[in-house]
C-alpha cells in the first residue's frame, strides 16, 4: 500500500492542509518522500498522526486517545488519508478501486473512522513475510533493546508494539542474530542489508553462539557484539533485523530523522539503500537534514509552514 494523498483538520501539532505523495504528472505515488521544516513545524507529529489514523481505522493495537490530537481549544481533529492499492491488496479488499479512503475523527476519549471494511482489515492485517504490506514506525527513539536473546521474536508480541514507540519492539534482535546460523535465507538477505546500509558494518558468520553473539565487524575489525557497534552502525543492524524478520514489502515506512543512522557525507547512499529493505515499499521521513533533503528529488519534499502548535 502506498500513500496518495493526506488531510489534516484540527490536529494538533501539524499545520492543516492537504498533502500531497503522488506525482503530480501521472499520478502515481512517490516511493520515497521526506518531511521537512523548521524545529517544532511538526514533522514527527505529521508521521504519527498518519500512524494514529491507520490505528483508528485498521490497528495492530488499540487506538490513541483521542484528545491527545486535539488543539488547545479543539473539540475534534480529523484526518483524511487516500491509499493506492497492488492488485494483491484490491483482491484483498474486494474492490476494483485503485485508491481507497480512510477517515478518523478524534473526539475527546473517543476515535471514530469512517472507511469500507475492506480497508478496515487491510490495515489490521499483520504476517510476517513479504507476500504482505504493512505499516513500520522507525521513531526517532529507535535503539537497540538491552533484552536477551528469548525476547520479542512472536507474531503476536511484535503486532502489538508494531505502530509504536516503545523500545521493546526491537526485543527480538538479539535471539534473531543467534538464530542466523541455522537460516540461510534469511542470513544473506541480512547481511546484504547491512552492507547497503552501513560502509563500516558487516556481518560476520560464524558457529552458532551460546550467550551473545559477536557476528559484526566494524571498519575491518572484529568479531564485536551488536552493543560495541556505534550507534549509526547499531541503527542499520536494527533496520535490516526488522525488514528481514517481519518482511517490509508492499509496506509503507515511516523513518523520524534518518540523520541519525547515517552520517551527513553517507546520507544519499542511505536514502537510497532504504529501497532495499522490501520490493514496491513506500517510504516516508521526516528530517530538517539538508543533506536528506537533497537526496530525493525536489518534488519529493514537502515543506511545513513552522505553524503548527502543541
């Protein structure tokens, strides 16, 4: 599923508007689209309150509250998302529309949507593998969890935490890099991965391990553990352990400050190598970051006023 088209009404914290994700030539959405503006414009909130939508329409969890979106003065606050579907997903759905329409109303305690049930059960829809898109929030929060190796690694728990920020949804790392050496696939398509993600990072394979496990190599040496990487090292271990392991295709990615996992002289390669976290994903960051900004087209970015509040 890819993102056409937003609308913010009343939400607090994003200026109100209409935003575009679709080529304005022929239509079709941007694969990779970043939000910037100055410090407090709104460009973390604007990524979570697409999250607080898909949740009120289709959750992997339960909904946020609705005050939380509401302005100061505000009653309620509504947003307006349009999707573009794969022929998977219509089948899925069971219509012939292309695009589909998703609303929530925040109201107080209460969140009201406004959307086919179709739609309904795709955004609900949670299996690991790539035969099936999902949502992923990439917070600005995102480390490593200190949890052990027996952690995080269900269907179920992942869900669950899946929309949000709390740390325990990258729980599973740590059992998922003892786990490699007895799964071929997927221990390439990691290692394949990382080195698209990080230059100085790379997976080591070795014997199983039986306490943690020292599988990376950093700027040529090692073996060293996951915790001894730098932290932009740590980041692009933890992007790839989640696109192998939940399966991001056919996905839509939201990624808060990617500077944070790049340094500013990588940041294009970076943008680029998020291509290869699934096929037919969209990807949505939001950033102030020149050097971000300029790794997209121009028409890729879209630009908040700085009049956002709360």
């Amino acid at each position: 599923m890819k993102l056409l088209r937003a609308i913010f009404l009343g939400v607090r914290g994003v200026p109100e508007g209409t935003y575009e994700f679709a080529n304005t030539t022929n239509g079709k959405p941007h694969d990779v689209i970043v939000i910037t503006g100055p410090e407090a414009s709104g460009k973390t909130r604007f990524l979570e309150a697409l999250l607080a939508t898909k949740e009120a329409v289709g959750g992997y969890g339960p909904p946020s509250p609705g005050a939380t979106w509401l302005t100061p003065n505000g009653t309620l606050a509504k947003v307006v998302l349009s999707f573009a579907l794969s022929d998977e997903e219509r089948a899925y759905v069971g219509t012939s529309q292309a695009v589909v329409d998703g609303e929530a109303t925040f109201i107080g305690d209460r969140v009201r949507r406004d959307a086919d049930e179709g739609l309904v059960a795709l955004l609900a829809r949670y299996e690991h593998g790539h035969a099936t898109g999902k949502v992923e929030y990439f917070p600005a929060s995102r480390r490593l969890s200190p949890l052990g190796p027996f952690h995080g690694t269900g269907e179920l728990e992942q869900r669950m935490v899946r929309a949000t920020k709390e740390p325990t949804k990258y729980g599973f790392v740590v059992r998922f890099l003892r786990e490699l050496p007895f799964r071929a696939a997927d221990r390439s398509a990691f290692a394949a991965l990382l080195q698209s993600l990080s230059p100085t990072c790379r997976y080591l394979e070795g014997e199983p391990a039986t306490g943690l496990p020292r599988c990376f190599s950093s700027r040529g040496i090692g073996p060293v553990l996951a915790s001894e990487l730098s932290e932009t090292e740590q980041h692009a271990v933890l992007l790839a352990a989640t696109a192998v392991t939940i399966g991001l295709s056919h996905s839509l990615i939201l990624l808060d400050r990617p500077e944070l996992s790049t340094s500013p002289t990588g940041a294009a390669a970076f943008v680029k190598a998020l291509g290869a976290l699934g096929a037919d994903n969209q990807v949505i960051l939001a950033s102030a970051a020149t050097e971000i900004i300029a790794a997209v087209p121009r028409d890729c970015v879209l630009t908040l006023d700085g009049g956002a509040s709360g």
